[in-house]
C-alpha cells in the first residue's frame, strides 16, 4: 500500500562488480524499509563462513540445480566464475502481486534476464566503486578469498562496469551511508510511479465523487 492505494511490488535490481559494496548496502536497506524482502537465490558454490542455509542462499548440487532450471524454476539463472546461481521465480510473482517489493544482489546477466523477464517491474542499480585501487583494497580486506581469486575477481571487474550504462541509475560508493541514502530515495520514487499504483483510478474515481 502507498498511502492507502494498493500498488503492485517492484524489482530492485543491485548490481556492481565484487567487492564494490553492493551487499552492505542491501543489508543496510533492509534494515532501514519495510515492505521490501531480499530474493534469495539457489546457487551451487560453497557456503562461506557465517553465511546461513535460507537465509544467504539456498545451497545446492549442480543436478538439483539443472533439475530447477530445466523445469522453469528460475526468473533467471547464470554461471559466475563457475558456479550457478538462480532466481527462484514463485516467491517473486508472490510477493510482486501482493504489494511487496523485492530486492535483487545480482551480476549483469542476472539483470538482463531479470529485466527481460519483468521489464515494467524492474528498477535497476549498477554501484560504482570510487577507484581500481579501492575496489583492490576492498577484496583484499574481506578477506573471505585466496590471493588467485581476488586477482580473478579484479579481472572480472572490468567486464562488470562495462554495462553500467544497461542501468537506469548509477552509484558511485564514496561513502557507505549516502549511498544507502541515495537507494532509500530511488526506492521512494518508484514506488509512486503512477503504473505501479494499481488502486489509484478507484480512488481518483471516489475522490472526484465526493467533491
């Protein structure tokens, strides 16, 4: 609901290159709206330390995944750096119809087949990191990876921003907190785009009997 009128969810889609801060800044949205939900996605790599069955992902096998895939399971699914990761399709349309939105951590390919997929419920977000070097930094910090797999991410990198433009709105992440800012407004605004408010002719309708 938005303001009393019933709207259909949208699909906040996050995209940046390893490392950039996309994740922080979903997990720092969630805490800060209501009404939105993380999509959680099946993939097949391993379980990093700290990360939940159901709560990071849905961790499973290459057959369970290619059993899902092959009977239309996923919104969308993609191989990054040799692991699948899916978009599972009935919790979304789910959640769209009942007014909630639903966020989206995802690659480039994840979008483009998001947005293929539901293009008038898809708002797109591609995070910048300030500099190469930063981005660097970043991956060498977390920690959660070997040296060879940074320098694979630092590679993919480049392919990652090479489709920033495929966006409808770009964030360059100087600064953790004004960039949840900058999301929390984009998110503002597409939720009262007029398509999206689907009891706003009824009420215009009521609203123009009572004058």
């Amino acid at each position: 609901m938005q303001g009393g009128i019933a709207r259909r969810g949208l699909m906040l889609v996050l995209s940046s290159p390893s490392g950039a801060g996309k994740t922080t800044i979903a997990r720092a949205l969630l805490e800060a709206e209501t009404g939105i939900e993380s999509s959680i996605s099946h993939t097949t790599r391993k379980k990093r330390k700290g990360e939940k069955e159901g709560k990071d992902y849905h961790f499973v096998d290459q057959d369970e995944f290619a059993r899902m895939r092959d009977r239309g399971a996923f919104l969308e699914w993609a191989e990054v750096f040799d692991n699948y990761y899916g978009t599972p399709r009935a919790p979304v349309e789910r959640a769209l119809k009942e007014g909630r939105d639903v966020m989206f951590d995802v690659d480039w390919q994840g979008a483009k087949s998001l947005r293929r997929a539901a293009p008038d419920d898809v708002v797109s977000v591609f995070i910048l990191p300030p500099s190469a070097a930063d981005l660097e930094q970043r991956l060498n910090v977390r920690a959660e990876d070997p040296p060879d797999v940074v320098r694979t991410r630092m590679r993919g990198a480049s392919n990652e921003i090479r489709h920033w433009q495929e966006y409808d709105y770009v964030i360059v992440n100087h600064d953790l907190e004004r960039s949840v800012a900058a999301v929390r407004a984009i998110l503002i605004a597409e939720r009262l785009r007029r398509a999206r408010l689907t009891g706003l002719k009824d009420f215009v309708q009521n609203l123009l009997a009572a004058l």
